[in-house]
C-alpha cells in the first residue's frame, strides 16, 4: 500500500524580498525534527522542486515554471493515493500547489488560507512588487496571465468558500478585491474579540461545506514571531501555536482535507531549530487522522 503522507519540497524566493525562505526546505529536509518525524512508516519525502535558472528568464517566468511542475507532483501523489504536504518556499508555490488540487479535482474547491497578509494584490494594486503577495489572487482567476490557469482555466479555488484567517498586515486594495468576491477574511481583530474557538469553527464551516473539500495553506508568519521566529516577513503578535495545533488536528479528522502546505519558511531566521520542529508537530497533528483513513481504504 502507498505511503499516505508524500511530501513535496518547493524552493523558491524568488517572489519574496528576503530570499532566504528558498534554502527552506531543503533545510528541513537535513534538519533533526525532519530525521525524527521520517521514523513514522507513514511519511515519505517526494522530491524537492527548484526554480530554474534559466538566462533571460524573468522571476514570473520562473515562478511559473516551477509552480507548473509543481503542480504536476501534487497531482501525481494524489492519483497515487498519497497525501500531499508541500513545503516552501514563499508563498508564491501556492499557485503551483493548489493548482494541481484543482487539477486532480477537475474544479475548484475551498481553501483556507492563514496568513499575516492577504496576498491578493495583482501587478496593478502591489505596493512592492514582490510576487508572493500575488498568489491568492491568481488562484482566484486575477493576476499575470502567466501564472494563471495553472491546474484549471479560471478559477483554481471557489471563493464561496474560501477564508483567510488571521491577517494583520495588508493593504486595502487587497480587502476590496477579496470582499467583492466574497472571501471570508476574518482578521485578528475579530479572532482577538470573539475568541479563536468561535472564529475557527466559522472558517470551518465554510471551508468544508465545498463539496469538492478543501484544503490548506499555512504562512508561518501567521504565528507569533516568538514561536516562530524562521519567517521572511515575520509580523508582531500572531496567533498561537497550540490554538493551530489543535485546530489542524480537527481539521485532518474531516474526510474533504486533500492537501497541505507550510511556506515562508526561513533558516536564516530560525533559532535553535525552533521552527524546523514546529513544522515537524504540524505535520505530525495529521498523522493520527491520516492513519485512520488508511485502514479505510
């Protein structure tokens, strides 16, 4: 029987400001916390995934080509019956993962997107011009046509039922943008007023009520930058790792989860590892609900 937890490294900075985040999952691939977690039978690596290096090409023109290929390694571990975790990288491979979900699917389904920022500016609203602050607008149909329609024509994600939670720093632009699409976005203002429980169970809710499932995307630098402190564009307060933890332990147990993905991840920045190993506990928060599938099948 295949392995049910296939992970996918994807190596790119080339759509951030601090390129560090490209040696990041090559880096958690030799950390300690990644030999520890690759005891358990049911985890295997895949392959780790770079962008080319290709004289002339532009960072959009590279970006493309990776998250195409990308794409076709999720789609692959998905025919194979595996359980895709991708690991970059800037987020800007979220195109490329989610991508090849929807490609996999045949149309678009939920997401839950938790970040610090929107990302859904396009070439026309950014304010830096950095490419990972574009990908969520390019799974919603908006953005360089180059990185668009990478898994599906269109839509790769269903806005109906797609949330963003826990964004603290963005532009209005982006806000706009989402509303009218009608994107929940539920940012930490709402979480500090009504509590994570209560915010968490609502993204839930609209996330699992695609009938093609759904899946998940986690900037690390939606966490508090003490837990987590190997991040590119990390993000004063944040939420709680514990609160995430047991949030992503509830959300494996339902049988729409496809796929998973952990970004922006930053040796540079890590201390002591601490951020490799809180990769390893995410990861780890899914094999218990994973293994039950398994001997369901």
């Amino acid at each position: 029987m295949s392995t049910r937890l296939r992970i996918i490294g994807a190596a790119s900075g080339i759509g951030a400001q601090d390129r560090g985040c490209a040696d990041g999952p090559v880096a958690f691939h030799r950390s300690q916390a990644w030999h520890e977690l690759a005891r358990q039978p049911m985890v295997d690596w895949g392959r780790n995934l770079f962008a080319p290096d290709t004289p002339g090409q532009t960072p959009v023109e590279r970006i493309a080509a990776l998250c195409r290929e990308l794409a076709e390694e999720v789609e692959l571990a998905i025919g194979q019956g595996c359980f895709p975790v991708v690991i970059g990288g800037d987020h800007s491979v979220a195109i490329g993962t989610w991508g090849g979900v929807a490609r996999s699917l045949g149309r678009p389904f939920g997401l839950l997107w938790v970040d610090a920022h929107l990302d859904s500016h396009t070439p026309e609203t950014t304010y830096s011009g950095a490419l990972h602050g574009m990908p969520l607008a390019c799974l919603l149909g908006r953005g360089d046509k180059r990185l668009l329609g990478i898994g599906l024509p269109g839509l790769q994600v269903d806005p109906a039922h797609t949330v963003v939670l826990g964004p603290r720093s963005f532009e209005p632009e982006e806000f706009d943008f989402l509303g009218r699409l009608g994107v929940r976005i539920i940012g930490d203002g709402e979480i500090r007023e009504r509590g994570f429980a209560t915010c968490f169970a609502e993204a839930v809710r609209i996330v699992s009520g695609s009938p093609n499932g759904f899946g998940v995307s986690l900037d690390l630098d939606a966490l508090d930058p003490e837990s987590a402190p190997g991040v590119g564009s990390p993000e004063p307060d944040g939420l709680s790792v514990g609160d995430v933890l047991h949030g992503l332990e509830r959300l494996a147990e339902l049988p729409g989860l496809r796929a998973f993905e952990i970004v922006e991840y930053n040796p540079d920045r890590d201390r002591h590892g601490v951020t490799a190993k809180l990769i390893a506990g995410l990861i780890g928060e899914i094999l218990p609900a994973l293994a039950i599938r398994r001997t369901q099948r």
